[in-house]
C-alpha cells in the first residue's frame, strides 16, 4: 500500500461533518469527563470566569481548566483545555 494513495490522516475538512452537527446544539448540555479529578459535568456546571480578557471555564472539582473563550471584532477564539493553541472562527456580521 502506497501512503500517498492511502494516506494515513485527513485533513481538518473531515471533522467538518462531525461538528457541523454538535454545534449546532445547545452547547451547555455538552457532557466532559475532567482528566484532572475524572469528575462528569455538563458545561453548564462549569465555573466560568471572566469575563476579561475572555470567558475561562473550569471544572467545578478541582478547577482545571475546561475551555476559555474569547471574542473578538469578527472572531471568536476557543480553547480546550489547559494546552497551548486555541481554534479561531470567524464570527457572522451583526447589522443593525
């Protein structure tokens, strides 16, 4: 089997489907399992902090860091974990 036509990973554009789906949900009934303390929570038992200069969830246990938020003119940044790199999507235009 050849790698170049079979490659052993796709690229991000697989993960389009998969997540088209879970974000359009309501994001707050999300289920995480803390890999600190190993204690479920939904997202909306986390304790959220901030909101300077982003929004900062923790884990309700032992306060590891679940995700951050920040938002900016025509992005939204997001952060899972306490891990370096963050996602960036652009956000839609408000006209009022």
């Amino acid at each position: 089997m050849n790698e170049q036509e079979h490659p052993l990973y796709l690229d991000g554009n697989a993960l389009a489907g998969p997540l088209g789906e879970i974000f359009t949900t309501d994001p707050t009934t999300a289920w995480r399992l803390c890999p600190s303390c190993r204690l479920p929570a939904t997202m909306a038992q986390l304790h959220v902090y901030g909101p300077e200069p982003g929004l900062t969830a923790r884990c309700p246990g032992c306060a590891a860091i679940a995700l951050r938020v920040v938002t900016q003119p025509g992005y939204l940044w997001l952060q899972l974990g306490s891990g370096a790199g963050a996602f960036r999507f652009a956000r839609p235009h408000i006209t009022s």
